[in-house]
C-alpha cells in the first residue's frame, strides 16, 4: 500500500457516518457559527467586469434526447451567449430566499456551493483573450489577466489540445465553505458539488452540440498558479475544454504578472481542516510526467454505455428548461413510478462521463438500488448491471423504505421514494490502479450521476435530491465490498416546484 493510500484510507474512515467515524477536535472550530460563516460569493477588488448576455431563454432538442446522448455533436464556434449558458445553467442564481440565500441551477449539500469557475478565454467572439473569474450573483466575469493562457494549462494538464481548445474553464473548490457545516466531510462535499455542476454543464454543452472534455489530471500547484490560488484554501478540481481543438494552438506560456486583484475575505477567521488539508495533497501530482503516468494507469474498470434509449414518455421540453424547473425535492408521495423513471433515468445517469480519468465505456462506480415503489419491478435491494437493475435480495416493500430510511441518516426522504440510488466505488480496486487521486476521481463521478439522474427525473416530470448517508451500513446491508460515494432519492414529488428565474432575475421563494 503507498502512503497517500494510508492517507486517502484514513480521511475516508475517519469521515465516516454513523459509525466509526472518529474524527480529530479542529482547534477554534464551531459547527455553523453565523459569525464566521464563509462569503457565498468569491470577488476580486478592483477587477473589472464583464456583463455577460442575460437573454438566454431555453432551447435546443429536448432534455430526453440530451440527457440519452443522442444529439450529435455540431461543433459550434462559441460566443458570449453561448459562453453565458454553460455558466449560468451550470453556477448561476436561478433562486432566492430572504436577503442573503441564493439557490443555484445545480444542486449543493446544505446550498453552501463551494466552488468557483475560471476562464481562459482565446476564441470566445465578443470577449478579449483573458483570464476570468465568473461572479454569478451580477452574472459577469471578472477580468484578471490579459493573454492567451491555454499554454500554461496545457503543459499543466500534460494535454496539447488544451492549447488548442477555444475555451477552457477550471473548477476550483473553497473547502471552508462547506466544511463550515460539515468539518472534514466537506472534502467530500466539494467533489460531489463539482459533479452535480458538471452534469449540468456536460448536459448544456451537449444539448448545444458542443464538445466537452473534462481533465481531472493536472499539476495541481501550476494551475492554482495561474489562478492566483494558493492550492491550500482554495484548490482546483477540474480543467474543461469546449468545442473541438483547432489549428491555432498557443505558442508560449504567457509570463504570468502576480496577481493583480486580491480576493475578498472568505469569513473573519476561517477554520484549516488538516484532514482536508492531507487527502486533498495525498492525491496531488507534481509534474507533467507524473500526470502522462497517471493518465495511462487508468481505466479497466466495469463499463458505462455512452448513448442510451430517449425514453418514449419526456416531452420536448429543453435540457435549460429542465435545469430550470429542478429543485431538490423536500416531500415525495409513496406512489407507484413509472418503470422509465428507474431504467431509463439509472441508464441516463450512468452514461460514461467525458473525462480523462474515466476512458469511454468505462466507470468508477458500482450502484446498489433500493426500489420501493417501481411499476413491473418488485421491491427490493437491486445492483445496476451493464444498463440495468438486477435483482440481488427481494424483500417487502415497507421493510426496503424502512431500510432506506435508516441508511439515508433517518431522513425520511430516503424511504418515501420510488427508489434510492447508492453509488459505491471499490476502493481497493480505485486506489491501487488510481492511486490516491483515484478517491477524487470516484466521488466527482458520483456528483455527476447523482446531478444527471435528479435531470433524469424531472424531465419525466418526478422528483429527486441528494442524500447524507450512513457509510458502513449501506456496504453492509447490500454486502458488498464497495463503499458508498453517494445517495439519491428519485420519486413522485408531493408538490410542484416553481421554475428557476433568468440571469439577474431570481424567482423569490419562501422556505
Ligand atoms: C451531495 C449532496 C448531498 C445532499 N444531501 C442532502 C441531505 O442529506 N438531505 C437533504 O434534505 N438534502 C440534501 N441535499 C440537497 C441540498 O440540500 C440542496 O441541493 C440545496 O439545499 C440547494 O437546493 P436546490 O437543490 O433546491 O437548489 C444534498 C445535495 C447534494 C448535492
């Protein structure tokens, strides 16, 4: 076993639920302190900024086609209003409540939105090349530095087509955002938040025709270096090129000024996590070599379809206007589903996602189902094989809500649904063919399934909402090795949520 897999190990024991979890006292740490509670928003003083088109009204094919991967990529050259998309439909204020609560277009445990989005921008028509910040609450993008930056995060990311790529976006995360509330589980927090906000932007990008490409392999300092983070309270997560490399590729790395604009203060006295601190520094990689290394040590783990089946009952409402109109489900009826809503939804949320780490026709992920309430489906714990639920433990269906309850941390939310979907990765077989960034890996490809199948379900105009979970009782109840990344609760909603607003206009509501 290598030491950062001791590390990865113990962050993931240490962080358990439930049980076994027995985590170190954090020096000058209270639990939700309102008087040290993390800035939802990250500006730069002084930075200029840009407004980005706010007339962005939903289209393209319809959410169902979308979501299946059925629409052929187009390869638009991309603009301002295209550019607008991907970042409100994936971080933009689509609600609010009261003075200071902003609901985003991708879901968030405990709404506390931990991550930021860069970019370097070179061919974006109506935008000067640049490196930006995008600052959702007055939908615009902070200009940091002039320049054609995609060198540098080229031979950071060991990947020449990010030099050639006409726009690239970095993901970054704000650990103490989340580990406000949730301590050193936070980590895990800001990965499955990257997820659910990259389902969004993969589900846009390709309603739009537009190809995307995630890179989670990267010299972690020399990104933060570009950005101007210090890679410790602040650190990046994800590289995403969109729309198809070009002929023009940058030359040199632009000579990087220091950065000009410092940022505004996160909270009076933010709290370090040292076990956020170690699993995040146990996965990084330090050179070019050593992320071409890890690139090519991937993948070989069971397989994901990249294109399913459109489901025969989704209208043909658009991918935005979906994106628009979720919103976690607080109640949900014990009903009856339709079975699209399990095997297409599970088939939809577990397409392959287009990243370096995950090779086509392969995943990270294993899922185990609970189905309570599935018409032509019997009750019981279910793994989801090649595409479909397979039947491993029938059982009545009071007992498998029951048990669902109790593994969602008693919420009832896990046992009033039509089924809950735990996704679990082998981390034996994670960590030693990945190493320990492997564990990043594993938890932003739940984040992604968890945030596709909540689209999944509404699109078929039901419900959905991510889940805390018990982690030792789920590998337990569904015997299995595999541990629980995360958990989903899809179902009949017991009412109907009101659409998200457009950029600059959030629905208010009352909570
Ligand atoms: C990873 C993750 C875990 C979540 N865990 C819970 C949970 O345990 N209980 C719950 O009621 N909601 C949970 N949620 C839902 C969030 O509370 C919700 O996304 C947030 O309040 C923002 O509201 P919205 O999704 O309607 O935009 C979770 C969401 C995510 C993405």
């Amino acid at each position: 076993m290598r030491t950062g897999e001791v590390t990865t190990r113990l962050y993931h024991h240490q962080t358990n639920q439930c049980r076994g979890g027995r985590r170190p006292d954090v020096p000058g740490f209270v639990p939700m302190d309102p008087s040290n509670q993390p800035q939802p928003f990250k500006r730069h003083l002084g930075a200029p900024v840009h407004p980005l088109p706010r007339d962005l009204p939903p289209t393209g094919p319809p959410a169902a086609a979308t979501l299946s991967g059925r629409v052929p990529p187009s390869d638009p050259s991309i603009d301002g209003e295209l550019l607008a998309r991907l970042l409100f439909y994936s971080a933009g204020v689509t609600r609010t409540a009261g003075d200071n609560l902003w609901f985003r277009a991708a879901p968030s445990a405990g709404n506390l939105h931990p991550l930021e989005i860069y970019a370097a921008v070179t061919e974006v028509a109506g935008l000067d090349a640049g490196l930006y910040h995008f600052a959702p609450e007055v939908f615009g993008l902070e200009a940091l530095a002039a320049g054609d930056h995609r060198r540098a995060l080229a031979d950071a990311t060991a990947d020449p087509d990010v030099a050639a790529s006409p726009l690239a976006l970095v993901v970054t995360g704000i650990p103490w955002r989340t580990a406000w509330k949730y301590a050193e589980r936070g980590w895990r927090h800001v990965y499955w938040d990257a997820g659910t906000m990259l389902a969004n932007l993969l589900s846009v990008a390709e309603g739009h025709g537009l190809p995307v490409r995630v890179r989670l392999g990267f010299v972690d300092a020399a990104v933060s270096r570009l950005l101007g983070v210090d890679g410790v309270t602040e650190f990046p997560l994800a590289v995403i090129t969109c729309g198809r490399p070009t002929a023009t590729a940058a030359a040199e790395p632009v000579e990087l000024p220091p950065p000009q604009f410092a940022p505004t203060p996160l909270s009076p006295a933010p709290v370090d996590f040292p076990l956020v601190i170690g699993v995040q520094q146990a996965g990084e990689l330090t050179t070019g070599d050593d992320v071409t290394g890890w690139r090519a040590a991937v993948g070989g783990l069971p397989r994901a379809t990249d294109t399913v089946g459109a489901p025969v009952a989704a209208g043909s409402e658009p991918i935005e206007s979906v994106i628009l109109r979720r919103g976690s489900t607080r109640r949900m009826r014990r009903q009856l589903a339709p079975a699209e809503l399990l095997h297409w939804a599970m088939s939809a949320a577990t397409r392959a996602v287009p990243a370096d780490a995950i090779p086509p026709g392969s995943t990270l992920l294993s899922h185990e189902v609970a189905v309570h309430a599935v018409h032509g489906t019997d009750p019981g714990l279910y793994q989801q094989v090649n595409g479909s639920p397979q039947l491993r433990r029938p059982a009545p269906e009071p007992k498998v809500r029951a048990l669902s309850q109790r593994l969602c941390l008693d919420q009832p939310l896990g046992g009033d649904s039509a089924y809950t979907d735990f996704a679990c990765a082998d981390l034996d077989q994670v960590l030693d063919r990945y190493g320990e960034r492997g564990y990043r890996v594993a938890q932003f490809e739940a984040g992604v399934a968890a945030g596709r199948l909540q689209l999944a379900a509404f699109t078929l105009g039901h419900g959905g909402t991510g889940l805390t979970f018990c982690d030792q009782d789920i590998s337990d109840a569904f015997d299995t090795r595999a541990a629980c990344m995360l958990a989903v609760a899809i179902g009949p909603p017991a009412y109907r949520s009101k659409p998200g607003g457009p950029p600059g206009r959030p629905r208010r509501i009352t909570r």
